[in-house]
C-alpha cells in the first residue's frame, strides 16, 4: 500500500524544515515558452512575490476573487479525482493544502501537497494536523515544474490556480502527468474568462475595479496588489493560452479523454482526464 510518507521520504517536509529557495531550476523549463516582454505577470519570482503577506487570510481571498463560487469549484476537481478511486494523490501548488485534505477526507487516499511557497503550506499546517490521523496528508516544499517523484508514483494528481504562475505551462502539466500512473486522473481548476460578451464584460468589471477595492478594503495593501493583479493575469493567460491550447496541452502530456467545464458562466474552469497506456 503506497503512502504519503514513503513518497516524499528524503524530501524536506514542511512540519520539519525546508527552503524553497533551495530547489534548483528545471533544465526542461530552462527555455520559457513566452517572450520575455510578457514576463511581468508570470513566472517563479512573481509567485513567490504574490503570495508573501496572503497565507493568513488565503482563503477569504480566494472566496472573494470567486464572488463566492470558489468552494463549489474545489468540490468539482474533488469529484474528479476521487471518481478513480485513488490511493494516493498529489496536489500540485497545494497553497494552504485546501484540496489536498478535501481528496484525503472524500477518498481515505494519503495525500502529498507540494508548494513553492513556505508560509501557504506552514498556512496549512494547523489544519492538516487536526483534521486526520497524521500522515495521511504531507506537504513539502516543490516546484510544479521540477516534481521531486519518479514516474507514475501517484493514481491522481490535482492542481488549482497554477498555470498563470509557471513560465512555461506545457512543460509544467507534463510534468504533473510525469509523475501519474497510467490510467490516472489529472483534475484541476483555473480562474478562467466568461466566453459570453455581456458576462465578460461584467467580470472585466469585477476584476479591474471592484476587486482592487474590495482587496484593500478586506486585507489592505498585499490583498489591493492581488485585487489589481489577478485581472490582468487571467486575461493575459487566456489571450496567449485559450482553453483549445490547455485541452491540446494536456492530450500532448498524455491524457486521454480530456474534458472541461466552465463553472458559473465561465468565471471558473475545472479540467479533467485520464492518461493513457504505457508507451
Ligand atoms: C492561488 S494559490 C492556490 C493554492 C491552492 N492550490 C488552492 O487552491 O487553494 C497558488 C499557489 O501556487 C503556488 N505556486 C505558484 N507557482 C508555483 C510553482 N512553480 N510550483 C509550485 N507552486 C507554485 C503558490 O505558491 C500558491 O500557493
């Protein structure tokens, strides 16, 4: 029987120590996919830039970047993973571990979390402490891009608000596939853009001047910066990245009947799919 803890034996777990900072880049992601110009809202640095100041108050942000959708949206990527009835599972950028214990807590899988930042996953901590016997949810330190597991270690691997932050997106989702056993489930959510004129329009409302605002009003500085950040990130992600380019992203990674559901007109995108045989 697999378990969380043989599967990052050797790895500095958070509940012990760790640096982030200590994880060398990853040869293959070495040559981003973008140009440099367009760097500003992507990529490690910006990651670690964005959520210094958040952890305390992550999840109040993330229901209120949602309009209060986002619960509904993690128990969607829940389903998905746990439909494979998994053993263990890898949340990838597992933040406060918020998926990661609710696929532990649905399924009775050991779960690993990886996150480059320190301070989401020790946000984490005391939750995973209390919720379930210890053990059975781990979180380390890890880049998305550079997973530290060999091949087809783990029956399920989720992630959710990742791809906006990685330099290079297709690298980074074959890279999650990597580490999937074949037949596995990859399920994941993104902030995405309502395809539909009117509501577009409306969330290009919500996201330039409403959320900077709420963002100050609720958590002052570090949460106006996300409030005027995230905007212009979502739709710069899409123009470069549209859902065709994710669905052909993940089929060149491997996956087999890939699927995709935009959640509450199309504020939200969960993604789903299995990987296929062996080559
Ligand atoms: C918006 S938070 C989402 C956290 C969690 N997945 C959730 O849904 O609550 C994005 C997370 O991605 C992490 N992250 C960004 N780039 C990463 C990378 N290259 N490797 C690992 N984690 C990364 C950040 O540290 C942050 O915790």
């Amino acid at each position: 029987m697999p378990s969380a803890r043989a599967a990052v034996a050797g790895l500095a777990r958070t509940d012990e120590a760790c640096e982030p900072s200590g994880v060398t880049p990853n040869p293959a992601t070495a040559q981003p996919d973008r140009a440099p110009a367009d760097r500003a809202l992507r990529g490690e640095p910006v990651a670690r830039e964005v959520f210094t100041g958040l952890p305390d108050r992550y999840d109040r942000l993330a229901y209120l970047l949602s309009l209060g959708q986002d619960r509904r949206w993690r128990r969607a990527v829940v389903d998905r993973a746990a439909a494979g009835q998994p053993r263990l599972v890898l949340d990838v950028a597992t933040g406060p571990a918020g998926i990661a214990l609710a696929v532990a807590g649905r399924t009775g899988a050991d779960v690993v979390g990886v996150d480059l930042n320190e301070p989401m996953l020790q946000a984490g901590l005391p939750r995973v402490r209390r919720a379930l016997p210890r053990g059975r949810v781990v979180v380390a330190a890890g880049r998305a891009d550079q997973l530290p597991f060999d091949d087809a270690t783990f029956d399920a691997v989720t992630f959710s608000y990742l791809l906006r932050y990685v330099d290079n997106p297709a690298a980074t989702i074959a890279e999650m596939a990597r580490c999937l056993r074949p037949g596995g489930t990859l399920a994941s959510l993104e902030f995405s853009v309502p395809p539909q004129p009117a509501w577009r329009a409306a969330w290009w409302g919500y996201t330039r001047l409403a959320l900077p605002v709420l963002g100050s009003l609720t958590g002052g500085p570090a949460w106006y910066r996300v409030g005027r950040f995230l905007g212009p990130s979502i739709s710069e992600h899409y123009q470069e990245h549209p859902l065709a380019w994710h669905v052909a992203a993940w089929q060149a990674a491997g996956l087999t009947d890939v699927g995709t559901a935009l959640m509450s007109l199309g504020g939200g995108l969960v993604m789903w799919g299995r990987k296929g045989p062996a080559s």
